[in-house]
C-alpha cells in the first residue's frame, strides 16, 4: 500500500472526501513549488498533483498552459522536480504525483523514470496521452511502490471503463467534462450518471478533475466522490501574485482552505 492508497483508506473511515490541487512544478519558480507544496499541505490538501511542464499541453485550458510556459522559461526539468520532491520527502509525507504527457516521460526514459520516482518518493504518476493499452512498459518496470492512475471521460464505454479500472491503481480520474482544464461556471449535468457507471465496474476510489473552481462545486462532486483536483482556480491565485511570495502562498492557502472545507 502506499501513501495514495494509505491516505484514501484514512479518509474513508472519516467518510470524508480526498482534496486533490493541482500546480505546475517550477511556476513561477521550483522555489516557490516548494513553499507552494508546504503551504497546500498545511492548508488541507490529502494528496498533491505536480505538473509537469510542456511547451505543448493539449489537454489543458489557457491557465495551466501560461503556468507550463513560466514554469518552461525558469527552466525546469524533470531532474529538477526529482530534486524537488526529495527535498519536500524530508519534510512532509503528502502523497505526491507527477502528472505530464508521454513525450516528456519518453525523452526521459521510462526505465530512469520509474526508477527515480521511486527512489525520491513520487507515489503516482498520471499520463493523460498515454492510453492504458500502451503502457504494459511501463508497468513492467515498477516495483509496486509506484501508482499509475488512468482517465476516464463521460463519453467512456462499458468496455472503456474495465480497461481503465484493470490498469489503474490508486485511484481513476474522472473528467468531468469534455474539453480542457479551466474554471467552469458549471459544472457537466450528466456528472452524477457518469460516475455512478464507473462506480458499477470499480472499486477504487474516484477522483473527479477538470472544471471545478468554487467551493459549492466541489462540495457538490464530493457527494459522489472520493476525490475532488482543482487546479486553474489556485493557478490563477498564483499568477496574480508573482511579484510577491508572501501573498501568493497567503492566498493559495486561504482557497485551499475555504475547498477543503467545503467537501468536508
């Protein structure tokens, strides 16, 4: 079992919800990822999605797209966020996962991947264009210790759902719209019905992303999930205060609080 699983099962037995944000390593700076990392962890977070930068991010909406590019143009690297998530191992035990796309992981080398995941304490990594059917690599190269969580979108067959529930451990993340990330003003009516049929071939927990901004969306998804990822809401916190730490984290923290509240 590691920390994702662990963390699912504590919230489980609270009957409470897993709140999931999302932020691009090294935006503004993997400085600020750190202090950044330390202040959602105070601020309630259960577990945190890295991003991984990529000058190239389809699946996401303008907000994480600019972050990807402040982050690109710091210069950040994977041996860097690497570097990062050792450094945060000897402060916190906060399930950490790497999400980027499958051409960053590939220059990288999916064997020198897996293996420094592992050894720095990364818990899950999240692939968004790397379909389940193409990643028995990857799976061959872990040695347990590391979680590979799929997506699911609402136009996902029966067949779809099995596919991703047999390859994904820790948790499935759910799309709950079709489109790319950002802030919605609403969210997706057909939410519910989709993940009551993932739940009808699944045991692991659910993870909904993509579109939740606002404290009663969130609260609205965790009658239905086990996990709600925000990320272009706290994003955004974090690009209108680049100039100034202090306020970024303040106000990082204090949305991080207000959401956590609101599933709890």
């Amino acid at each position: 079992m590691n920390r994702i699983e662990k963390k699912f099962g504590e919230l489980a037995l609270e009957d409470e919800t897993a709140f999931i944000p999302y932020i691009t390593a090294g935006d503004p700076s993997l400085e600020a990822t750190e202090a950044l990392v330390e202040q959602l962890a105070e601020s309630g977070a259960d577990m945190i999605e890295l991003g991984v930068p990529y000058s190239d991010p389809l699946a996401d909406g303008p907000t994480i797209q600019q972050a990807s590019q402040r982050a690109l143009q710091a210069g950040t690297d994977l041996d860097g966020i690497f570097n990062l998530v050792a450094r945060l191992r000897e402060k916190t035990e906060i399930p950490l996962i790497l999400m980027g796309y499958y051409n960053s992981f590939y220059k990288y080398g999916f064997e020198k991947i897996v293996a420094k995941a592992e050894e720095v304490g990364v818990d899950g990594l999240i692939i968004p264009d790397l379909p389940p059917e193409e990643s028995e690599k990857l799976e061959e190269l872990k040695e347990g210790k590391l979680a590979t969580i799929f997506l699911l979108a609402s136009t996902s067959d029966i067949e779809r759902i099995k596919l991703v529930n047999q390859a994904s451990r820790g948790f499935i993340y759910c799309v709950s719209l079709t489109g790319v990330t950002g802030a919605r003003s609403e969210l997706a009516p057909n939410l519910t019905e989709f993940l009551t049929r993932v739940r009808n071939y699944s045991e692991l927990p659910l993870a909904v992303g993509f579109g939740i901004s606002t404290s009663e969306q969130a609260a609205q998804v965790a009658k239905h999930a086990e996990g709600v990822v925000v990320g272009s809401a706290i994003i955004d916190r974090i690009k209108d205060n680049l100039d100034n730490r202090e306020a970024m984290l303040a106000e990082v923290g204090k949305l991080v609080k207000e959401l956590k509240d609101a599933i709890r």
